[in-house]
C-alpha cells in the first residue's frame, strides 16, 4: 500500500541541515492512505489481464491487513531513506453470464523502498534532497475460475517481482512555527524493471512539538509492469494521513 515518505519539517530559526547537528537525526512514521484502485492486472493463466477499477469503500470492504510505514536517517547533509507497504486482498467477481461464472481473487502486493541521497538545499524555512535507490515490487494473485452451469473449477496462481532504480526528489517549505508544506516525486523502472512508475506526493505537515508530527496529504502512484503474459499496469491515488515520530 508504499505508502509514504514523509519529510522533516524544519524550526523557521534552525539552522541548516548541513549544520544543524553533528550526529544522526532519524524520523519513523506510520501512514494510511485511502486510496483507489484502477489498471490491468494478470489474474489466472491463460486468462488475459483483467481490467480493475475499485474504490476505496470497495478496497476496504474486501481487505485484508494492511502495513504502511517509513524511516528517513539524517547526518548532516547525508540523508538515507527506507519504506514498506504490504496489503493483502480478497474479492469476488460474479459475471452476468448464462452459465453463473465467478472469479475469486487472493492478492497481496509488497513495495519495498530503500535508497540514499544529499541535502542540495537548506535554509531556515527551506530543504530540497535529491535521492537514488530501489524499490522492489512483489505481487502474488490466487486465483479461482468456477462457471456453474458447465461444471468447471480453474485454480492458479502467480507469483511476480522486479526491482525499478528509482530517483527522488523531496521537498519541505516551512510556512509557520509549527505548520509547513512537504511533497516529494519519484521516478523509476526506465525499462529495467517496469516500463516506468512513478509516486507524487504532496501535503501538509504540523508539528505538535519537537517529536510528534501530523501529516495530511494526497499521494499518486503508478506503475506499468510487463513480463511475458504477465502484466500489472495499475494506478492508485487518495488521501494520505501520517503520524512521524523525531529523534
């Protein structure tokens, strides 16, 4: 659900992040993103990738668990990041045919980031980062094909992961003492491991003291997979809330 690197907000009287602390800074949140679902998705060999448009309500209807989270390490102007979202669905597809056909579907999807990168700017009220990592896609679908008026049960399963390099670009501007804008673009895949993907984010943050920190935002992300038959070309975007500790 790899939902959510969320960037430090900055004191308008700190210092710059290259000289702000002579050790390490770390930031861990944990987020959730009401987010939609629509795309093309491999479902059961031989079958072609079906066609998904699904809402939040009907996402949260039919999930699972899901994990969300990230942590950001800072010294000086080195800034290091990693993030994890894990969800895990269950649906049911009835389809208006004279034979009473259904598809059940099992499908959990893990996006894994890590990566590290420079403080290119700092000041008072302003910080740009510009970051290089990976982020790993792993995608497991099962699958169940029953069409009752002919009396035929299909199972199956797929099972599919690839890594995309990805580059990063975080921003924050600092609007008040407690409240500032964060956002951040990542680029990735360039026919390495996806065609292309992709993740903006854009939001506001506010600190209710040096510690705790609430973010509210909106978050896209994209990605458009082929391998063989397989096939994963989806789009998810919503809401996003955060709650990011600082130590």
């Amino acid at each position: 659900a790899s939902a959510a690197e969320l960037p430090s907000a900055k004191s308008p009287t700190a210092a710059p992040a290259s000289t702000d602390t002579d050790g390490w800074q770390f930031d861990v949140a944990s987020y959730g993103w009401i987010s939609s679902f629509k795309g093309t998705t491999a479902t059961l060999s031989p079958l072609p990738a079906a066609n998904v448009d699904l809402s939040f309500g009907d996402i949260l209807s039919q999930l699972d668990g899901a994990v969300m989270g990230v942590a950001y390490a800072r010294h000086n102007r080195t800034v290091l990041y990693g993030d994890l979202m894990y969800s895990h669905l269950s649906l049911t597809e009835d389809f208006n045919t004279a034979y009473s056909t259904s598809l059940k579907l099992s499908t959990s999807s893990l996006i894994a980031s890590a990566g590290a990168g420079y403080t290119v700017l700092s000041d008072p009220n302003y910080e740009m980062d510009l970051l290089a990592g990976a982020r790993l896609y792993n995608v497991n679908t099962d699958a169940t094909l029953s069409i009752a008026g002919l009396g035929i049960t299909k199972s199956g399963d797929t099972n599919e992961t690839w890594v995309d390099p990805m580059i990063v670009t975080r921003f924050s501007a600092q609007l008040s003492d407690s409240l500032y804008l964060t956002s951040w673009a990542f680029a990735g895949g360039f026919d390495v491991g996806s065609k292309f993907s992709w993740d903006l984010f854009a939001g506001l943050g506010y600190k209710f003291d040096d510690t705790y920190t609430m973010i509210l935002g909106y978050r896209g992300l994209g990605v458009d997979y082929e391998h063989g038959d397989y096939k994963y070309d989806i789009v998810q975007q919503g809401p996003i809330a955060g709650l990011k500790i600082h130590f």
